[in-house]
C-alpha cells in the first residue's frame, strides 16, 4: 500500500515526485521489515509470542486514543497483523 495523501487529485497521485517516490520506498521498506521482525518474534516461542502480542496491543491503544484518521488506519493495520498471526 503506497500513502497518498489524501487532498491530492487523482491526477497529480500519478505523477510522483522523485522526493515522493523515496519517501514510499522507505515507508514500504519499513513495514515490511516491520511485519517481518513481528512475525519471526510471534514464531519464535509462545512466551515471545505473547510478549510481542501485549506490547501491540498497547500500541493499538494509544494509537486508538488519537482519534485521527492516520493513527486509526495504523492501529487497524496493527489489528489486522495480529489476526492474521493469530
């Protein structure tokens, strides 16, 4: 999933800014590493798994107590990683 900011055009969405491009290969790098560290963690011993469930857990709640729409769509996203670890 590429970020797009939300108050762009659709037409100016396709045509990136080498700044913009980088900007999503890091973001993209990043979670992937993210979701790759998560899983091997949760794969590793139940003690880990349980370990690394409590701390996103807490993350979703404070991301939750933002109440804007960037920290929901993360903590739903951190929500989805752990059903489908589950």
């Amino acid at each position: 999933m590429i970020f797009r900011h939300p108050l762009r055009s659709k037409a100016a969405a396709t045509e990136q800014t080498p700044w913009e491009i980088s900007v999503d290969v890091d973001i993209q790098l990043a979670l992937a590493l993210s979701r790759a560290s998560v899983n091997a963690l949760l794969a590793l011993s139940p003690h880990a798994a349980a370990v690394v469930r409590d701390a996103l857990a807490r993350e979703v709640d404070a991301l939750q107590a933002q109440n804007d729409p960037p920290s929901l769509a993360a903590a739903s996203s951190v929500l989805d990683l752990l059903r489908k670890a589950a």
